[in-house]
C-alpha cells in the first residue's frame, strides 16, 4: 500500500544549518494496517508522515501509494490524491478559524448520520455551532477528527491525535479509528509518544535519529476500549 525506498530528507541543503532528517528509511505498509510510528522527540517522525503524504519533498528515495509514484505525480495527480485517497488529523487541529466546528467538519461534504452519531457520542454537540477558538482543544481535536473521517479515504495520517485529549476521550477516538479500520480497511498511520497505543496497532515502526530502528509486527492487537488509560 505504502512502500518507502530509501527515504532521504535534508532540510536547507547546502546552507549553514543544513539538517538531515531521514537517513534512508524503508517501509512498506500493507493495506488495512493500523501503524504506529514512535521514537523520541526530534527523531523524525513528522517529517516522514509529511513526506509519505507528499506534504513535504524528499531529498532523495522513492514513495509509492498503491504502486503509484507519488513524488512523480503532476500537480494535478497531488490534488487529487490529497483530496480523495488521503486525509490528515494534526497535533495542532489545523481548524479554519472562521468556521464552525460543524462548518469545519463538513467543508464542502454533505452530514451523515455516521458523523451525527459521533458527534453525539462524543459530546460536542453544544460546541458544534462554536468556532475553534471558543473551544477546549479536546473539542477541537474530536472535530478535525471527523472532519478526517467525512472524507471517507484509503490512507489516514494521524500526527499525535490524542495529544489533547483525556483518557477517556482518547479510548473513544482509538476506538473509532479501529472500527474505521475493521469496517473500511483504511489504512492509518499514526504518531504517537504514548506506548499504549502500540498494542492496538498491527505494526510498529520505531525512528532514531532519522533512521528507522524497528519495525515489528503485533499479533496481539488489543481493542482501543480494553487499553488501560
Ligand atoms: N521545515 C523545517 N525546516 C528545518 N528543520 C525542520 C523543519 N521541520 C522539522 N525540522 C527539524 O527536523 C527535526 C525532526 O523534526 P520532526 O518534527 O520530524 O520530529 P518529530 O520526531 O516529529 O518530533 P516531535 O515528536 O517533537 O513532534 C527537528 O530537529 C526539527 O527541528
């Protein structure tokens, strides 16, 4: 599904603070698979979702989605795929300040019940008609949440997505992007420096210094609700 081949990137090449920041990473993630990438802070983690995304250009390596190449993908190919194939859910929210949370959810998609439902279950039903800064950042995250889930695509990259979050509310939001995963078998990858969330991913991927450390296979997956916050 994602095969990365010798992924290489070097932030301002060439200058005084020239910084390499992946060293020659290989991946190949398989369809339906729930991974997690950790490692320290600073290792490179960001970076490589960015990269695998196409948010960010690599120095040198070669990414395939689907046995496409998406470093050679005309400009035209990169919106498509950033449109329909791809959805992101970021530490920081990344919100449109002027826009409801309702608003922000569902952009330009028609609202389902699926989303209704969520939005119930995960109480922020009395801020959905706020906007981002008149909300907690756990209502935010749970909105940019849903407004990654509308999209209803293949690949779904999750930055720290229960950063903001309490236990409780990140057992919820583990556990819809599982059901997401059985149900649709999307594809998630998904930051994280909390160890817990690696017992529900098939695979986990560690990064150090740039450089991928390990990459196991979990035959153990727990259910999300199971974790103990
Ligand atoms: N646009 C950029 N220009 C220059 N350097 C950058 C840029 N983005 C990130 N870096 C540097 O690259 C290194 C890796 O950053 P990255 O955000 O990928 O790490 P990370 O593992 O995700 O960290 P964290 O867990 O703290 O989010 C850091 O030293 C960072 O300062």
């Amino acid at each position: 599904m994602i095969k990365a081949t010798e992924i290489k990137k070097v932030y301002n090449p060439n200058k005084q603070n020239e910084l390499a920041v992946l060293k020659g990473i290989n991946l190949d993630i398989r369809e339906g698979e729930f991974c997690t990438i950790i490692g320290k802070s600073g290792s490179g983690k960001t970076t490589l979702l960015k990269c695998l995304s196409g948010l960010e250009s690599v120095t040198s390596g070669v990414i395939k989605v689907k046995q496409q190449d998406i470093l050679n993908f005309s400009k035209k190919q990169m919106n498509a795929f950033r449109r329909n194939d791809i959805a992101f859910v970021f530490q920081e929210y990344n919100l449109i300040d002027d826009l409801t949370l309702h608003e922000n959810i569902y952009l330009e998609h028609q609202p389902s019940d699926e989303i209704e439902h969520l939005i119930d279950v995960w109480d922020i039903r009395k801020a959905i008609h706020l906007f981002p800064n008149q909300c907690s950042g756990g209502q935010q995250q749970k909105a940019a949440i849903l407004r990654a889930l509308v999209k209803q695509v293949r690949i779904l990259f999750c930055d720290e997505p229960t950063g903001a979050l309490d236990g409780k509310s990140s057992k919820e939001v583990l556990s819809v992007l599982q059901e997401i995963q059985e149900s649709h078998q999307t594809t998630i990858l998904l930051i994280t420096h909390n160890e817990q969330i690696t017992q529900i991913s098939n695979r986990v991927i560690t990064i150090h210094d740039g450089e991928k450390v390990s990459d196991d296979i979990n035959t153990e997956v727990k259910l999300a609700r199971n974790l103990e916050w």
